[in-house]
C-alpha cells in the first residue's frame, strides 16, 4: 500500500457529471487501499475530498468539472491522491459561485441531493436545477459527509473568487463533460491551443512559430461553438468571440474596426481564445467584385500575422463551408490545422442525450439507447432539442410538481424534431448484414451480383473481360426494383 499517488487528471464520464465521484482504475484503488464508496483526498493546487468509484486506464483518475475546478487542475494535470477519512458534518454553508447559480434555492431540496455527498471547504459542487455552488464552511473541519441531520444553508452572497477555479474570470459556462461523442476532436484541440497559450516560449527556444489557428468545419449544430468554450474553460484561458455575419457593416472600415477591436479585447486578456463564428462569412474567398469582403479577409490576414508568440492568442474558427474560406487563411501561420467536427454516430448520439437528459428525472422505461439508434441523422443541437421537447411533452402531460419523461413523451418530441443533418454528410456503416433480412433468396443473390462482385472482384471482371451485371433485368436503373413500401428495401440496401 502507498500512502501517496500521483495520477493524471481526465474529464468524467458524461454520466457522472456533476456527482463529484472520482473514478480509479482498480490498481489505483489497491495501492491506495481505497475501496469504491471510500472518501479519497484529491491534492492539486488545492486540496478537495471525492468519492472512489470504479475506473478504467493506469494512474489515471475522472473527476467533473466541477472537481477540478476545487482541486484547480485542468485535464492533462498530474494530482496528488491519499486515501481520506470524514466524520458526519453538523453544519455545511453554501455560496453560489458564479452569477448564473440560485442565490435562494430551496434547502430541503439542496440537502435532498447533497445528501450522503463528501465536501470540505472550497469544494465546488452542483445542484441540479440551481446551479454551482462553492462549500464555504463545514462544522467540524476538514472532509466531511453530508447525512440526513446535516444543517446545510446557503448564503446568497458570490463564493469570493479564487476560493476555487480561476476565481470565476470569464466563467464560459462549457465543460468537458456537456459534449457527448467528441472525445477525440476535443483531445486534438486542446493539444493544438495548449502549448501555445502555456508555454509560449518552448516554441521560441525551438525557434518555430507556434500555432495561431485552428478551424472547425463541420454541419451546423455538431458543437464547434461549445467545444471552443470547453476548451478555453480547460485552460483557463479568456474566451472572446465574434460572429461573422454580426461585424458584416456596410460602411466602410467598420468590419475591420470591429475586427481590430476583437484582437485587442484578447491579447489585452491573454491567455485568451478568440472564437471567430461563421468564418466564412467574413473570410470567404476574396474576388475581384467583392471590395469589403476583400478588405476584411486582408484585415483578418495582418491581424492574424501580427499576433506575436509572447500575445498568447488563438484564433479558432467555424464555419459550415470549409472549401469558401480564403486559401491565404488557410495556410500555415494562420489556420493551421484543421478539424472536422461530423455528425454524430450512435454512440455518439447516446453520449449527447445522456448530457441533454442527465438533469431530467427519467422513467426507468425510458431507453436511451433505443433511442440512439432511432435517431440516425440528429446532430447535438438536434438531440438538445429532442430532450427539451420530451420534457416539454412531460409538462404538459403532468401538471403535478415533480413531472417524469416517460418514453411517451419522447416519441411526441420524435414526431416534432427533424434530423438536420443532410445526406450528404452521414456516413454511416451500416452493421445489418444479409441474414437479418428474412426470405427474399433471389432478391439477395441478385444484389450480390449486382453490387458486391463489382466491388469485391473487380480485377476479376477485368480478367476475363466480362462486365458485372449493372442493372436488373431489363432496363430498370436501379438495383433493386421497387417495391410496396416496408418490403425490406431500405433494409436490403444496408
Ligand atoms: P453552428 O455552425 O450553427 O454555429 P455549432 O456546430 O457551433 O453550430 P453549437 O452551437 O456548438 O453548434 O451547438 C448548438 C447546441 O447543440 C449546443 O448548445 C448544445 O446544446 C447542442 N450540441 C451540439 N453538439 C453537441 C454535442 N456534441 N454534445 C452535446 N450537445 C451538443
């Protein structure tokens, strides 16, 4: 057993946002002797206690947001842990920590949720409903549990900053934790605006230029926005943004004031992100007709040249449209790298509605993962609007105080919400293969000549200078020929 471990701090599962556990992978736990339920004492910058559950990965422990906003350590950080003891609390005190928290929420139902949670003072937790509220006091010290006799108040006045996080310095309202199946992209964002915002001058020492752009292209609604805020929430770092279409004047030199003004707002708040929306509609392609867009495209072009390494400035860019940027932004020293944000898959579209659901109180019949696999298409603000609609439907089906989302309710918002994202953009592979479709011999044997062979054997068709069958029997076009409706077409196909 050791008393003391290093590991490395990752987001939290989607799940567990906002529950305060800490996940450890079961050698962690052995080595520190903890087991799942245990209290563990997190020790970064400061010090914050958490409840052990089951983890995966090595040396690595999932904390939400809000727990690294208490201990002030961002993902990628290394923590001290040490197994902890509590005692039962006699009286916890509550402050809101940031303006958008209920200065005046109800007690009983605080205390409802906080009930057997693990605090001390200066931890940052969340009340479903309320907001994020910082612990201010605990009767006795030090790492406390909170049980049913517990007296827990909470005082209206704002946690003073620095009590936990960055003080509440532009607070962007984003985690890690509110994006579901973006894993990989947010890793690849956070690694390319990181360095550079944090250790500037190991770039100079290396002596090359340090990354001052990355664009986001994807469908809209897929998160560009929210990933740019969680990032800059991560590292610390201010978060400016201006929309495209917004600083779109038709006087002359105001797009570019406006532009300016927007680069001096960041460095003036460096570290900062300065989050350029709808890019496109500023940076298109410049032509010879188009004298303002020219001229903003060029003031955007200085404007990014001119951000010195020691500015500690990132430009990160969205647009719908990657192909109408202006090739000279998309250059290195500009925009240097580019990440696709795509339309969800299903275990992204199941990871999306448990963050969109994880506040509502759900039937236990509700079936997300159904759901998931209903919803082909939806991209995340597709998915937010489906959850809001259910719960819509939940209100107006129950008028008592403490509604439920019974899977009714989701399919009234089904029938509402349209999936966003076109055709075009979904690439899927489809995991029906040909034994799930019942009967049909003939129709099957000839799809298989039809399509696969072409695909599977083409140099054997080749070979023999023979052409695969193109079509079916006669001059119908089409693979398949059509059909009553529900025969198994769109089945087939897959
Ligand atoms: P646009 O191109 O229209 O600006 P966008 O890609 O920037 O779209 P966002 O503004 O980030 O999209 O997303 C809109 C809303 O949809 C978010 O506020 C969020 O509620 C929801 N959403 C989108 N993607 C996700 C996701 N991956 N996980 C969770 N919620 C999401």
């Amino acid at each position: 057993m050791t008393d003391e471990i290093e590991v490395r701090v990752e987001g939290a599962r989607k799940s567990d946002a906002g529950r305060g556990r800490a996940r450890l992978p079961s050698a962690v736990q052995e080595q520190l002797g903890v087991l799942s339920g245990d209290p563990v004492i997190i020790d970064g910058d400061r010090l914050t206690v958490a409840k052990v559950w089951p983890g995966d990965g090595d040396r690595v422990i999932r904390i939400d947001a809000d727990t690294r906003a208490s201990v002030g350590a961002n993902i990628g950080d290394t923590v001290q842990i040490r197994a902890g003891t509590v005692e039962d609390a006699a009286d916890v005190t509550l402050q809101p920590a940031d303006d958008r928290a209920d200065p005046d929420p109800p007690t009983d139902a605080v205390t409802r949720e906080l009930v057997d949670g693990l605090v001390r003072e200066g931890k940052q937790l969340r009340v479903s409903g309320h907001g994020a509220y910082v612990v201010t006091e605990t009767d006795p010290t030090g790492s406390v549990r909170i049980t049913d006799d517990t007296a827990v108040a909470v005082e209206p006045e704002l946690a003073a900053p620095g009590t936990t996080g960055d003080g509440g310095e532009a607070p962007t309202g984003a985690a890690y934790e509110d994006i579901g199946g973006l894993d990989e992209e947010l890793e690849l964002v956070r690694e390319m605006i990181e360095l550079p915002l944090s250790e500037p001058e190991l770039f100079a020492r290396l002596g090359i230029e340090p990354p001052k752009g990355v664009l986001l292209y994807g469908p809209p609604g897929t998160g560009k926005t929210l990933i740019a805020r969680a990032v800059a929430n991560e590292v610390d770092a201010h978060f400016e943004t201006i929309s495209g279409p917004e600083i779109v004047s038709k006087y002359k030199g105001e797009s570019e004031q406006q532009l300016r003004d927007a680069f001096d707002r960041a460095s003036a708040n460096a570290p900062a992100i300065l989050f350029v929306d709808e890019i496109d509609s500023i940076a298109g392609a410049r032509d010879e007709d188009a004298d303002m867009e020219n001229r903003v495209v060029a003031q955007l072009l200085t404007l990014m040249d001119g951000l010195e390494t020691r500015e500690e400035v990132i430009v990160i860019g969205a647009t719908n449209r990657v192909d109408a940027i202006d090739p000279a932004l998309r250059r290195g020293g500009r925009f240097d790298r580019e990440i696709e944000i795509g339309v969800p898959d299903e275990a992204g579209r199941r990871e999306i509605l448990s963050v969109h659901t994880r506040e509502m109180p759900l039937d236990e019949a509700v079936d997300l993962d159904a759901l998931a696999a209903r919803t082909h298409g939806f991209v995340g603000a597709d998915l937010a609007t489906l959850a809001r609609e259910a719960g819509m439907a939940a209100l107006r089906r129950e008028s008592g105080d403490e509604p439920v989302v019974e899977p009714g309710d989701f399919e009234t918002a089904l029938a509402g919400v349209e999936p966003s994202a076109m055709r075009e953009y979904v690439v899927e592979s489809p995991t029906t293969t040909f034994t799930d479709v019942g009967g049909l011999a003939e129709t099957k044997a000839r799809l298989r000549e039809a399509v696969e062979w072409p695909l599977a054997y083409g140099p054997l068709f080749e070979e023999t200078n023979t052409e695969p069958r193109r079509r079916d029997r006669g001059s119908d076009p089409r693979a398949v020929r059509p059909g009553p409706p529900d025969r198994s077409g769109d089945r087939l196909s897959r």
